[in-house]
C-alpha cells in the first residue's frame, strides 16, 4: 500500500476535484444531498469558486500521484464548520483515508475555533462509523436526505 497525503485543493485542482466529485455521486448517490445531475451542470466558475479557500477548506488524499479521496469544510453560520463532500475510491476504503482527510478539515476548523459538524445518511454505515470513531456524536437530529426523499440523515457533532 501507498502512503496517503492529503493537501488542499485550490483552483487549479477544479478537474480533479470534479472527476472525483462526480464519480462519488455516481458511485454512491444515496450518500449525498446533492445529485450527479445536480453536479455535472455546474460550469468551470462554480468549481473554482468550490476551491478558492472562502466558505471553508477543500481537500484531496492521494495514494502517490492518485487522488483517492476527498472532503471539504462549509462555514455554513458563525463558528459552525460543516464537513461535506466527503468520499474515497472504493478500492481504498479501510485504509485510512478519510479519517485523513477528516484530520485536515477538523484541523483546519480547530485552528479557527470552528465547532465541526456534519449530516451523514442512515443508509452509510460504513461513513457512520468512520465519523463515530473518530469521535462525533449523534445529535438526535434526523431529516431527509434531499426533498421528497424516503432515505434520512442524521446530524453529528464533533465535541469540543
């Protein structure tokens, strides 16, 4: 097995940081709020503006020179980070990297003072354990995953 790094994503990431996006909602559309349909839409200025450091990090974890995985932070209300967009290629999976993706983002929100939170889907335990082990706990609150849908999410919360 390679050694995983991760870094953050900038602007000139924004077709890597897409390739990877859009295959997450392919592979795993009943884990996202958002669509590959939704997603595929969006022009170069939309993932740029994704990547420019503003509304919170964007990260990719490469296996080598391969991106494996990815995760992002939304500043989403004053002192509230709000992991998103978290996914990593199936063959990867059990190999550690998203609690290292999940190091830099948490990391990022600590250095800021930032309280992390997150929504993962009642139908991943998979991510839930991830998050669980590394520490977030289970608010009680629980929603559809996207309008009209059957699937629901629960909202975690990393203690300070």
């Amino acid at each position: 097995m390679s050694d995983i790094s991760t870094r953050d994503a900038t602007p000139d990431d924004w077709e890597a940081w897409r390739t990877l996006r859009l295959r997450s909602l392919l592979q795993d559309p009943e884990a996202y709020g958002s669509t590959h349909a939704h997603e595929a839409a969006f022009d170069k200025a939309t993932w740029h503006s994704r990547l420019d450091g503003q509304g919170g990090p964007a990260v990719m974890a490469y296996a080598g020179q391969t991106p494996v995985g990815m995760g992002a932070g939304w500043l989403y209300e004053p002192g509230h980070l709000m992991v998103v967009a978290m996914w990593t290629e199936p063959s990867w999976r059990g190999h550690g990297v998203g609690r290292q993706v999940l190091d830099h983002v948490v990391g990022w929100a600590r250095e800021r003072r930032l309280r992390t939170v997150l929504w993962v889907a009642d139908v991943n335990p998979g991510a839930r354990r991830l998050y669980e082990r590394y520490g977030f706990r289970d608010t009680g609150e629980c929603e559809p995953l996207r309008e009209g849908s059957p699937i629901t999410k629960s909202r975690l919360v990393l203690p300070d």
